[in-house]
C-alpha cells in the first residue's frame, strides 16, 4: 500500500494516508474535473472502482475485465494513478 501512496504523491501532490477516504475522494474530484465518471460498487466481499471517459470508455470493463480490489480506497488510487497515466501520455 505504502508503494502507492507514495505513487499518489509524487502525481497527484496530494498526501493520502492510508485508509483517509476525505483524501482519496479528492482523487475523484479531481477525475470528474476532467470529465472521468468514477463507479464505485460495493458489497460483501465485493470492492469495484472503475472510470469512464468519453474519449475511450472505461479504464477495465471494456476489456471484460471486473476490477475488484481489497478496498474501495485502493480502487480509488489505482483508478485514479491509472487514469493520470492516459492524461501524461496524451490520450485526453
């Protein structure tokens, strides 16, 4: 976890202890300012965060993929590492 934390730093420059959903719901704001539309399911042993955007739809279920983490927070810094990734290499 400490990896991608500090992953979020070094990107984002936002600190997000781990576990503190007020910093990582920062990461989704930031997402929707850039027209991302985060889902976010849960459920008993369930934990789904995906983002779509209109230049490529989504970051996994388009590819069949269920992207199901150990936490709705890591879902959260993945997608959203996963999403700055596109940006950084021009795809938006």
């Amino acid at each position: 976890m400490e990896e991608l934390l500090e992953k979020v730093r070094e990107k984002f420059g936002i600190e997000v202890a781990e576990n503190d959903m007020g910093s990582a719901w920062k990461l989704v704001e930031r997402l929707e300012e850039k027209g991302w539309v985060v889902y976010i399911i849960t459920g008993r042993g369930r934990k789904q965060v995906d983002a779509w955007h209109e230049n490529f739809g989504t970051l996994f279920a388009q590819f069949g993929e269920n992207p199901n983490f150990r936490s709705v927070f890591e879902g959260i810094l993945t997608v959203a590492l996963l999403a700055k990734e596109l940006e950084e290499k021009g795809v938006l």
